[in-house]
C-alpha cells in the first residue's frame, strides 16, 4: 500500500500533497497498532473503521491521481506535437521567405532596363554647319551616340536619366558635364544626359556632344552609358 502511494506521489500531480496526508495517516495508524501492548477490541475496531474508510479514500485517490497522470501525458503528446508542428511551420516559412527574397531579386534583375545596340559615329561641321562623318581625330567636332532602349514589359514607367560617359585613352572624361552617383556610391563624371520618358515599349535615343577637336588625339575613346545609377553598355570609335 506504502509503495503504491510512494509511486503515485513520485508522478508529482496536483493530487501529490493530498496523497503525502493520507500516506502519513496510515504510517501513523500502523504505527499506532504496533503500540498497542494488549489486544484492545475497541481500538482494533475503531482502526477496522479508520482502515475502511481509508481504502475508501485510497481507491479515490489512486483514480484521481491516475486520471491527471493520463491527462498530463496527454498533454504533454498534444505539446510535443505542437512543437513539432511550429518547428515545421517556422521551417516553411523560412523556406517562403527565401524564395520570396529569391523571386524578388529575379523580379528586381528583370526590371532593369537594357540597350540592344549603341554605336558612336564622329561628326565633323562644315561650314554650313552641317555635320557630316569623319574618321580623323582633327577634324571631328562632335560625336554621335546612337542608342536603342529594349522593351522590358515589368519594369517602372516613367522617366529615365540616361548618361553618357566619353572616354579617351588615359581614362579622362571629355567634355564632361557633371557627376552622378552609381548605386555603390561611385561618383562618375558624364559628357552628357538625357531624360526619357519610358513606357515599356522600345525607344532609341541620339546623344550628340559637342568636343574640342584640339584636344583629340588619335587613338580610341569608350563611350559608356548608364540608366539612372547602373552601367548598361559601352561602345568603341577610333579615330586616325
């Protein structure tokens, strides 16, 4: 009897302290009995009594007790079993979210506006003031640039900065206008800008800078382009 309330007190219920008064109560009865030095037929049957209404209580108690141990484990299954369900749900979400960033970074790359083609030509002007084509670099005037902006059906509308950066063999910008700020926060010096307004359809664009001729030497010069703060293309003249 001891020992089965030993074991349902060591499951720590909320039946655990009532348990611990009736085991005292039957450790002082036994206790009692043992002192006995005669037989007293009245004490052994008022402890038959107190014996029978402990079974009573016992058998109450031992239910009681087993019903929470079976509710606690019960929790404690539906518990482990959120957890693992929580665990689960954060794991997908975590996938989610990566797939998301992952998308929204294509859907970024994809919007970006490109150039199909862009070729330089060198101008000379007459003195009519026409300009016509040369190849030499002391008689250009002007250069030329001619540029196709592609279609790009996701990208923002709007209008667009486009720059045009003219470089000579020693890596100096001619003519150059201004600076702008790249998106790593490179500050580039431009030879000319242009505003667009872009509407997702194809657009070409002539960018027309004006050069000293007396500053041009043979040799090659870069022509870059950038929309907003992003390199888009280059391209390459050579002048005699």
């Amino acid at each position: 009897m001891l020992g089965r309330y030993e074991d349902a007190i060591a499951q720590k219920t909320s039946m655990s302290d009532e348990l611990i008064i009736e085991r005292d109560r039957i450790i002082a009865l036994r206790d009692s009995i043992k002192d006995l030095k005669v037989v007293n037929y009245s004490m052994l049957r008022r402890y038959k009594g107190e014996i029978s209404k402990l079974e009573v209580s016992n058998k109450k108690l031992f239910l009681l007790n087993e019903s929470l141990t079976s509710s606690n484990q019960l929790l404690t299954t539906n518990l482990d079993s959120a957890k693992v369900v929580i665990t689960r749900q954060i794991a997908k979400n975590d996938t989610l979210t990566t797939q998301n960033l992952t998308l929204a970074q294509k859907v970024a790359i994809g919007s970006e506006l490109k150039i199909s083609t862009a070729k330089v030509i060198a101008m000379k002007e007459r003195s009519s003031g026409k300009l016509v084509e040369t190849t030499r670099a002391n008689n250009t005037d002007a250069l030329r640039i001619n540029l196709t902006i592609v279609k790009n059906e996701i990208a923002e509308k709007g209008d667009r900065q486009v720059y045009i950066q003219i470089v000579n063999a020693q890596g100096k910008t001619m003519s150059p206008k201004g600076e702008f700020t790249l998106y790593n926060n490179t500050q580039v010096s431009y030879s000319d800008l242009s505003m667009v307004n872009y509407m997702n359809e194809a657009i070409d664009l002539i960018s027309l800078v004006e050069v000293n001729r007396d500053l041009l030497k043979a040799g090659v010069y870069t022509v870059n382009i950038y929309i907003e703060n992003k390199f888009v293309g280059a391209t390459k003249i050579t002048l005699k």
